[in-house]
C-alpha cells in the first residue's frame, strides 16, 4: 500500500515537471509560426445592410473552408455599396489594392484597366480557372472584359435579361385596392399613381424611374433602338421612347407621385429599406422581387412591361478582377475558380454561416430561412446578395423564392432577345473629344429632364442642338461604321 | 513553566500550512495588485483612445460649423435658390448645393444629415442629404419636418437656439442638432445620438461588449474626461466641448486584460510549484520521516516494556538500518556489562569469603597445638612459651586483619612470627631469611599477601630431608615513572609445576576455578587485581635451583584505600 502511494506519488510528480515543462515548451513556441505561414489573399466586396454586420465571422468562416482548398488564407473587405465610388477613386491613383476584388458596376472594368489596376487573366484563367471557363460557356460573355485582346474581368454568372419593369409592396396594393393586372404599359401606371394617392398622403407612389428599353452602346450617345433589333445607330435623345420617358416623368412630377430629390436618402436599396415607397419603374431581372422581398422582409411583385432583351452592356454588371501586383495571382485566381464551382464558397459569402445567418427549412431542396430568433433587423448578415459572386446558381434558395428559382433565370436568359450589337465593343478613341462634349451635354440635361424640372419639348430641343454642336453626328457615325465592320465580321464567321 | 514541545509531524503540518498560506496570500495579493496595476493602465489606455476620438469628433463639428458659414456667406447658388425665379437655374442651383451637403456627410462620419431651408415665400426649399447608416427614410423625413415646423414658428417664438449643439429627443431616438442662419437661410446638421455611439463603440473595436452612453453635460462640468474602475468593469468618460456631450464607455475588465493573460501562466507555474512542493513534503514525510518515527516509536516502547529486546524496524532507509543496528549493539552490550559487573560483584563477594576462610585455616592451629602439646611432653616450657606467644600474635594479626592496607613493617612482623612458628614446628629445617629495605617500612600493601607466598613455599616446598629455606626480598622499583616496590619470594623447593606456572601467570583468574589447590594464591591474585587493577604486576617461575620464586611489582599507592 504505502510502496503503492509512493509510486503514485512519484508518477503524479513527473507527469507534473513533464506537464510543466510542456507548458513552458507550448507557452514558448506559441508566438511562432506553425511550419510554413499560408499566404493571405485580401478579398473586396460590398455590404448593403450594415446592421449588426458580422463581416468578420464570415470572413473567418470562409478562411477556415477555403484555406485547405487552395492553400492560402483568405480575407474579406467589404466597402459601403453606396460609397463603393469613393473606394474605386483611391484604387485608381494607389497601390493599396486587394488582390481580388468585385466590380459592381459597369463602368468599374475599364477604369480599372484605364488605371492599370487590372492583370490579364487569360493564362490564369486555362492554368488555375478550370472550372470559370467551364461554368461561363458563351465566348461572348466571358470575353465580355476585353481590353486589347485580353480577358481583364471575369464576369459573374447570374441574370443576363433585362427590360422595363415596375416593382411595388404587394401589401400597399391590396390594402389600397389597387389593380395592378390591368397594367400593360408604363402609361398605365398614373392611374393606379392617381388612385394611391387620393387615398392617402403616406405613400409615396415612385421612388426612382430609370429603365433602358435599347442597346446604349456603353455610353448612350448613338443607341440601338427597339430593344437593340435594330442595326441603324440613332439619337437616343431625339427618340420617342426618350420623350415618352421624360414626359411621364414630368406627369408625375407634376402631380406630385414622386420622391422629392431635394431631401432624399439617395442609395440603390432605399425602395426595399423605406416602406413608404409603393413602387419604382426600373430595369428588370429575373430574380429582383425575391431578393428585393428578402431585403425588405414584405411581398414584392414585379411586372415586366415589356420583352426582355440582353446587350452588351448589361453583362457587364458585376465582375471579378485581380490586382495587376498581386503578389499570388495563381492564388487569387483559384478563389475566383472556387466561387464559380463551390457551393460551400457561394453560400458563405451570400448566406453567411450555417446555424448563425441561416438555416435549412428543406436540406433537400436546398432552401433555407434564418434560425430561429434571428430576423431580419437583427441578423449580423441579413446581404441576400448573390449575384455579388461568382455563380450565383450555386447558391441555396430563400426562403419565399421559388424553389426552381436559378432554373428560371436560366430559361430567360437564354430565352431573351439578343441586342444585334450583343459582344460588340465599341472603342470611342478615335472621337473622345466629341464624346467628352456630349456627355457633359447630355449629363447636364439629362439630370433636369428625368427630374421632371423644366419644360420637356425645349430642354429636348436645346438639348439636341447642343449635342449636334458638340459634334454627336460624328460619334454616332464612327459608332455606326464599327458596328457595320464587327457585323460583317460576325456574319463571316458565321 | 513547562516548555511546550512539538512532534515532527506538528511542525511538519505546521510548516506546510504556513507555506501554503504565505504563498496563497502572496500569489493572491500579487496577482490582485497586478490585476490592479493592469486595470489601470488599461483603463488610462482606453481614455486616451476616447480622447482620440471625441477630439476626432469635435474637430469634425468645428470643421462642419465652418462648411455651414461658408455656405451662408459666400455660396452664390443659395443665393440663386433665394432670388431667381428659373426653374432650371434653381435647379441646377439646388444640385450645387445638394452636392456640398452630400460631401460633407460624406467626408465627415459624425455627422447624419446636413440640410439647408430657405423659406420662400413661394415655395419653401429645403434641402438635405443623409448618410446611409441605416437611417430609414420616414425617420429622416420625420426630423427634418420637425426642423422645418421649429424654423418655422420661430419667426415669433425662437425656440431654436443658434450657433449650438443641442439634443432634440422624440419617441425612440435622441438628436443632436446644430443650425444656423442669415439673411432668412438656414442650415445646419444633425446625427443621432445612436450613431454617436456606435461610432464610439467602434473605436474600442478590440474590446467586445464596450457599451458608450452619451448624455448632455451641464454648463460648467467638473471634468472633462477621466475614468474609473468599477466591480467588473472599466468606465472611461471624455467631454465633448463642442456638442457638450458626456461620452461614457464601459468596458467589460476581462476584455481590458484580454492581453495580460500571461499573469495567469505566471499564477499557474507558482501554484505547480507550491503543489510540487507539498507533494515532495508528502514524499519525504513517507519516505523519510515515517520511518524515523517508526523507529521512535520502537525505542520507547522496548524501552518501556522489554528493555534489552532489539528494535525491529523495516525500511529501506540506510540510514535506519545502521541505527537500528547501532541500537541493538549497544543495547546488547550494555545487557553485558550489566551482567558482567552483577559477576564481578559475585567474585569480589567471592574472594572475601575465601580470604575469610583462608585466615581462618583450622588445621593450621591444631598443628600447632599439637606441636605445642609434644613441646609439654617433653617439658619444653621455654619453647611452649614461645610458640604460643607467636601463635597468639600471628591469630591476633589474623582476626584483626581487615582489606585496609597495611604498613609493611607489620605485614613483616606477622611474616616472620609465622616463620617462627615454621621454624619451631620443624627444627633445624626452616630457615626463613628476610632482606627488606628499612626505608620501605611504611610502603602500604595489602594485608597476608606476602604471608600467603611465605605459607605457599612452607606448605609445598618444604622437604623433610633437608635445610629448608624460603627468602624474601624487597626493593624500591620505579616502572614507567611509577614509583612501586618489587618483592621476591624464593625458597628452596621443588619449584611450581608446568601446570601451576600456567595457572597463575594466566591474565586471568577466577575464584570459581574450583580447584581447592593453590586458592590462596588465586585468591591473592584475584585481591590484587581487584585493588590495583592491571597496574601490579605478579610473576610466578622456578629459580636455577629448581626452588619456587615468586615477582610482585606494587606501585606505591598512598591514595589508594584498599579495600579487600
């Protein structure tokens, strides 16, 4: 017995001084790297819902799913989507860059590229970007980033179709009574505008108009009109549809149906995020009413008020770059493969975490809604934004989408009408001094015509004497014969 | 006064509790007045930071009040807003002034909402642009129409004051509001009082849980910043001197000491000391201790039961074994001893029955009675009278003897009246021959020893054919540097035997031998061993002759009291 405890004795000491000596050895070695520290990647994107945001956990989260994937730690910057010019502005005169970052917004890409922001992606897209070039299968879509000859952006896979719609609170309309199936044409809309309001003062009928039902041709001076079917390059601002638009805009100034610009939240969710908004007339896609129910937590319903049609420009919504010094662009560029091929990825970044952010209502068909005690107003990652990345058809469905809601999509776009100029690349070089003129123009009158201000016929007049002075004829001329050239081209190759 | 005394495990305990609570209370006060210290150079840190931060936010209000003068004053679109009845110039005026509101609330995140009023009499403008921090639109429309409602009804009763921060609160958000005028125009801003705060929040952004309360300071404050710590928290406040504003952080502590975790290692290593050390307590007290206390308990209990019984004790301790061994050795001696001295007593005992018996030989006076008889017979009166003179002083001598030393005139008195009585018993046969020192006269000496080797050669040496002779001889001999007196006995006999020889030079003799031969001589030997110890010196041999001769050597003993 005492042998016994004295033994025991003996062993408790040496497990002791061996624990303690572990310890010192642990509490020692602690501050250096494991064996070989992982590269980290910095990865820009956007919030729209500051709430609560827990940016960091998912960013976390993500790290932890991504770094055994690709062998580098990754980590998320997200950037105001509402200031998200500020942070572009600084990109474009600095060196202090993510490696990997979205482009949210058309125009994004070339001043990127124009900055020398961004690295030809070809080669790391045949190495590295397998699974990108197996998810984007239209040529014209994947080098729809193309500067020179090289791919500068991969786009996102999400919605291509657009056309002209009106989105409005389900709830507002059937409280009020509104009849809503009757609409066919935008025109249509001042009655219900009419009916609103002279039930109640609450609501504020239009938030926003703002639709494209034509081809720009990246800048709107020389258009394809007729949802881009036409081949003749005109005038977008001597075009009845223009007039159309900026007389219905007047009407309701007029009338008093839309948000005063004097004293406003000017932000793109500003219609989901304030209830007293009924409706907005803007560009369609296909997936708008869920995301933007979603968003606003009520029922919103979306009518498409003409064909959907897809142009060049349009694709070139959201995309992906790398920074032209980054450092592990082989790295970078197998993130960007992982968002176009891996659930796991796409649902962090749109989703959140499981079990925090979200939750499975049917595992099977993959649909999903919040945990429970987690609402909108106090979820740490209430985003909803899918087609912020990659492939967006990879995503879980909301609860409240349809469950086939990507097969959808899909159908529309590859059901959509196709712009002639569908892949043309317009280069404005040879009349940049024309088109710096016109813009300015057109920006300025632009602003007062489809802000109801002023009287329509002669702003549009003025407006169009002064662009032809500005030299628009040229522009549209040079347009013209570059759409003629890529035609016949095209139908060579055809 | 009894002096209290402790037993090994008492101060064993006694120490260890000591220790334990020494180092408890110095690990416990130590990491309570770090913990402390800690609080309080953090706490200090996190003023400065809100310090930082509130100086931040009213350097923004400052840099706000002057981008509204200078709107008010030298801003010609507001001026055409005013004036100009063109739709289109007043626009294009408005979106001028639009774009001014809309960097400011941009460039300047302690600020919600920049707006301008100009109260047309036509149609009133008011301008305004809003960050988006989450404000809802109905919310900021609610506010500036209360902006509007106030501006308005002040043309009679001013309840808006100018040129200052002040809170307007409604029903679930609190405002600070700053407005000024001129000429008829208004602007100003405003930021809720929430945005305040998360903004605050945000810059103790490495402490989850930092709670910032904002409250409107009276005129003249006591302070304007500082902090204190509190049960589980720090609170850290700072005066905004533009707004006015008391801005009040609480951090939760464990956040503050979220770096200094390390104290607790520290706290940790010294209490696995603490602990190491009361196990190697532990370990010894079994070890070492228990043992020695095992051995204790041994020695008193043999020592108060069975007395001369070895001590048992099992333990690997090198240490024990050797005194156990130790223990029992000296026990069994001193078991010896004790029995040894019980022994010598006995002999002492012994000797002096025998010395008794040896002065009180029996036959010897019937012989000389008998002689003394034939003496009569053949009327030898002078002869009769002599010998019963001699015989009446030799039993004299004899009776009165006791173990006390004696002189040596009167040893050798009572020698030569023997040898007298020898020399009357047989005529002409005995001649005893003295040759002593008169110097040595009073040289003290154990009493019949001489008389004994005189008796010796007259019992066993004398020869009935012959002249019989014994000797005695004594002479002054110093042996190393001891003063003492040799004596030599010779007579003319036939000489001691190989076995007595060996006998009586034997280092030892012992009353006990049994044998009545020669007892007078053991028995003397025995006396002399007892009085002087090893320092006396006997030799018994045979002289050239073939006669007996006998060599004492006493040292002279003046302080020794004879006892035998």
């Amino acid at each position: 017995m005492k042998r016994k405890a004295i033994i025991s004795c003996v062993v408790a000491i040496v497990l002791l001084l061996a624990g303690l000596g572990a310890f010192m050895l642990c509490s020692g070695n602690g501050k250096q790297p494991e064996t070989e520290e992982l590269p980290t990647l910095e990865i820009l994107t956007a919030w729209v819902n500051a709430k609560n945001f827990d940016g960091d956990k998912v960013s976390e989260a993500l790290d932890a799913y991504v770094a055994p994937l690709i062998g580098a730690h990754v980590k998320l910057t997200f950037i105001e989507q509402e200031q998200s010019w500020l942070t572009y502005n600084q990109y474009a005169v600095s060196e202090d860059m993510p490696d990997a970052f979205l482009m949210f917004q058309a125009g994004y890409p070339r001043m990127m590229y124009e900055a020398g922001k961004l690295m030809p992606l070809d080669d790391l897209l045949a190495q590295y970007g397998q699974n990108i070039l197996a998810t984007i299968t239209d040529k014209t879509l994947l080098r729809i980033h193309t500067f020179g000859d090289s791919i500068y952006a991969v786009p996102n896979q999400l919605d291509r179709a657009t056309g002209l719609c009106v989105e409005y609170r389900v709830d507002v309309a059937e409280r009020f009574g509104l009849d809503m199936s009757g609409i066919r044409s935008i025109q249509d809309l001042t009655a219900v505008y009419e009916a609103l309001r002279a039930q109640t003062d609450a609501y504020i009928p239009v938030s926003e108009v703002g639709y494209t039902i034509w081809d720009p041709l990246s800048d709107n001076l020389g258009v394809l009109m007729n949802l881009g079917q036409s081949s003749r390059v005109v005038n977008l601002y001597e075009t009845d549809e223009f007039r159309e638009m900026c007389e219905l805009v007047h009407l309701w100034k007029e009338k008093g149906f839309l948000q005063s610009m004097d004293s406003s939240i000017v932000a793109t969710n500003v219609f989901t995020r304030s209830p007293e908004f009924f409706s907005r007339v803007r560009n369609y896609n296909a997936s708008l009413k869920y995301v933007d129910s979603a968003d606003a937590n009520e029922q919103m319903e979306c009518i498409l008020l003409s064909d959907v049609f897809t142009h060049t420009e349009h694709l070139k919504r959201a995309s992906w770059g790398i920074y032209a010094k980054c450092e592990h662009p082989d790295l970078a560029m197998k993130f960007l493969n992982l968002m176009y091929s891996d659930p796991g990825v796409m649902n962090l970044l749109t989703y959140g975490i499981e079990g925090v952010h979200y939750e499975f209502v049917d595992r099977e068909k993959g649909v999903i809604g919040f945990p429970e005690g987690v609402t909108l107003e106090n979820s740490g990652y209430a985003q909803f934004r899918s087609y912020f990345y990659g492939n967006e058809f990879l995503t879980y469905i909301w609860e409240g989408y349809p469950e086939d809601l990507w097969a959808q999509v899909k159908r529309v776009n590859d059901t959509a009408l196709r712009s002639i100029a569908y892949g043309f690349q317009y280069d404005a070089t040879p009349v940049s001094r024309e088109v710096r003129q016109c813009s300015t123009v057109a920006d300025r009158y632009t602003s007062l015509l489809l802000n109801g201000i002023g009287d329509v016929d002669t702003l549009l007049t003025q407006l169009n004497t002064e662009l032809k002075a500005a030299g628009i004829d040229r522009i549209m001329a040079e347009k013209q014969r570059q759409l003629d050239a890529w035609l016949a081209q095209m139908e060579e190759k055809e | 006064m009894k002096r209290p005394t402790y037993s090994m495990t008492q101060v064993i305990v006694m120490m260890m509790v000591l220790m334990i609570a020494v180092s408890v209370t110095g690990i416990g006060w130590l990491s309570i007045y770090q913990k402390r210290d800690m609080l309080h150079q953090a706490a200090a840190g996190s003023h400065n930071t809100l310090q930082t931060h509130v100086s931040d936010v009213d350097a923004q209000f400052i840099r706000l009040e002057n981008f509204m003068y200078d709107m008010l004053f030298s801003n010609q679109d507001v001026n055409t807003i005013v004036f100009s009845d063109d739709e289109i110039a007043v626009y294009q005026a408005k979106q001028s002034v639009i774009s001014l509101l809309d960097q400011m609330i941009r460039l300047m995140d302690a600020t919600e909402c920049t707006w301008v009023y100009i109260p047309k009499e036509t149609s009133p403008v008011f301008l305004s642009r809003c960050s988006h921090t989450g404000i809802i639109s109905t919310d900021y429309q609610r506010v500036n129409q209360w902006i509007i409602d106030r501006l308005s009804d002040q043309i009679q009763k001013k309840p808006l004051s100018h040129a200052r921060w002040e809170v307007y609160e409604d029903a679930d958000e609190t405002y600070l509001i700053w407005l000024t005028q001129s000429g008829g125009v208004y602007c100003g801003t405003w930021v809720t009082l929430s945005r305040l705060q998360r903004l605050t929040e945000n810059a103790f952004s490495f402490a989850d849980g930092a709670v910032c309360q904002l409250r409107l300071e009276a005129e003249d404050p006591k302070t304007d910043g500082g902090y204190e710590v509190l049960q589980d928290s720090v609170c850290v406040f700072q005066r905004s001197r533009v707004a006015g504003l008391m801005m009040t952080v609480e951090l939760p502590q464990q956040e503050i000491l979220k770096n200094v975790r390390q104290s607790t290692g520290y706290i940790a290593c010294v209490s696995l000391i603490i602990l190491l050390v009361i196990i190697t307590t532990l370990i010894s007290q079994s070890l070492l201790f228990r043992p020695f206390q095992t051995l204790f308990a041994s020695i008193r209990s043999a020592s108060r039961e069975q007395p001369d019984a070895p001590i048992a004790v099992k333990s690997g301790l090198q240490e024990i074994v050797t005194t156990t061994r130790l223990i029992n050795r000296l026990t069994a001696e001193i078991t010896k001893l004790k029995i040894d001295i019980y022994e010598t007593q006995l002999e002492r005992k012994e000797v002096q029955c025998q010395y008794l018996q040896i002065r009180l030989q029996a036959h010897f006076y019937l012989n000389c009675l008998s002689i003394i008889n034939a003496m009569a017979q053949v009327n030898k009166t002078e002869l009769i009278q002599e010998m019963t003179l001699c015989l009446t002083q030799y039993m004299r001598f004899l009776y009165g003897a006791s173990e006390k030393l004696i002189p040596l005139e009167k040893e050798l008195e009572h020698v030569r009246n023997y040898a007298r009585i020898q020399e009357l018993r047989f005529p002409n046969l005995f001649q005893y021959h003295e040759a002593v020192d008169s110097s040595l006269m009073d040289f003290l000496i154990p009493p019949i020893i001489l008389h004994t080797f005189i008796e010796n050669s007259v019992e066993h040496g004398m020869l009935h054919d012959q002249n019989n002779w014994v000797r005695l001889h004594a002479c002054f001999d110093m042996r190393e540097d001891m003063p003492g007196v040799l004596f030599t006995i010779t007579d003319s006999g036939n000489g001691f035997s190989q076995r007595e020889l060996e006998r009586f030079n034997a280092p030892e003799h012992h009353v006990t031998d049994g044998k009545l031969e020669g007892i007078g001589i053991i028995n003397v030997l025995s006396r002399i061993q007892i009085i002087y110890g090893q320092r006396a010196s006997i030799r018994f041999s045979n002289n050239d002759q073939g006669g007996a001769q006998i060599a004492m050597w006493l040292p002279m003993q003046d302080e020794i009291e004879g006892e035998c």
